[in-house]
C-alpha cells in the first residue's frame, strides 16, 4: 500500500515563523503531500516549540551542550529522525552547520531557506540580519529568497525554488527582512515542501 503523505520533521532555533507557514499551507491544503510529525529545535526556549504545540505537532529539544559535542548531537537528531521514519527535514531558521556526515545520510531530503536570491550573499556568515545588511551595502535593488537542498558547503545545494523581491528606498535590514519573508519565505517554502514530499512519494511507489 502506497503511502499518502511525506513525514516532515522542521529542525527550529528560534521564533518559527516559517515553520508556521508551513503549518498555515498544511492547514489550508496547500501542502497535500507531507505532514509535520515532529519539531526538533536546539534551544530550549525556541518560541517555535510553542507554535509546534499549538498545532498539535509533537516536539523534542536536542543541544550540543546537552550532547558534549557535534558529532553527538548529531547522531542524537539522526536516531529521533530515524525512529520517526522521517521522509523530509526542513531547516526552518536552525541555527547549526550540519557535518557532510549528516547532509550525506539525508541527500536529497534536507530542505533550507535562504533569505537572499543565491548565489548572491549567501555561505558562511551569512544569515538572518546580516544577510539584508549585506545587500543594503551592495545596494541591490532586488533580493529574494531561495529554497535549496542542503548538503556540506552552507548555502550550496542545488535550488529548488526563487522569489525575487524588491529592495525600496528608506529600507532598513529589518525592513527589508519583513518584506522577504512575508512576500518569498512564506510562499516558496511550503511550495518546495510539497513538491518535494511529492517527488519522494512518487519513488516509494516505485520501489
């Protein structure tokens, strides 16, 4: 019997707002494909954890500090995806470098949210605030953001999914990260979501 929908776990470190996009399109049913059966953030306080909650998503909090070390920490996620029998991981605002030990386990099924149109200011050091304060510098006049696979080099998976957003006069980085999630984040990742899930359902079916 053929599976209907994807397992999707989102991997969180901080306040959720695209987990919870893709709580909303999960809801409204614009993601058909996969379903978010497990939350893992690495901090204890993360707000995502609340949101997860709320959705009735069940959570687990994984750190370092807890683990001793990265290679432990990581072979702690891998057996809580593992015993979940997790199809998708979404990296949604999970502020942890994963080891090309860990990317190559998942290929292909570990999805990340870039705040900016890659290859454009993206790789290590870029992220959150940085990312817009860095484009502000450049004075691009248009950004985005960009849904990729990861594997081991940060920001250099093969993409999936552009938005392309505009960059306004009297933008501050704050601004303009309002703009980027509301008007690309938000959109494009649960669209990836469920094209991905899809892709992975068609070839269980095909085992």
């Amino acid at each position: 019997m053929k599976e209907k929908t994807a397992k999707v776990a989102v991997l969180v470190s901080g306040g959720g707002t695209n987990l919870q996009a893709i709580l909303d399109a999960e809801k409204e049913g614009k993601i058909r494909s996969g379903k978010i059966v497990l939350v893992i953030s690495n901090k204890k306080d993360a707000y995502a954890l609340t949101r997860a909650e709320n959705a009735g998503v069940p959570t687990a909090v994984i750190t370092k500090a807890d683990c001793g070390s990265q290679s432990a920490f990581e072979a702690a996620l891998i057996a809580k995806l593992e015993k979940a029998g997790i199809d998708l991981i979404v990296l949604a605002g999970f502020m942890t470098i994963l080891s090309a030990a860990f990317t190559s386990r998942f290929e292909n099924r570990i999805l990340n949210v870039h705040p900016s149109l890659i290859p454009s200011f993206c790789g290590a050091g870029f992220y959150g605030l940085k990312v817009h304060e860095a484009a502000l510098k450049k004075g691009v006049k248009v950004t985005g953001a960009t849904v990729h696979f990861v594997n081991e080099i940060p920001d250099g998976g093969k993409i999936i999914q552009q938005k392309a957003v505009r960059v306004l006069p009297g933008d501050t980085p704050e601004k303009l990260q309002k703009r980027v999630m509301r008007q690309a984040e938000w959109k494009i990742l649960p669209e990836a979501v469920e094209m991905v899930c899809n892709e992975l359902l068609k070839k269980k079916g095909n085992r």
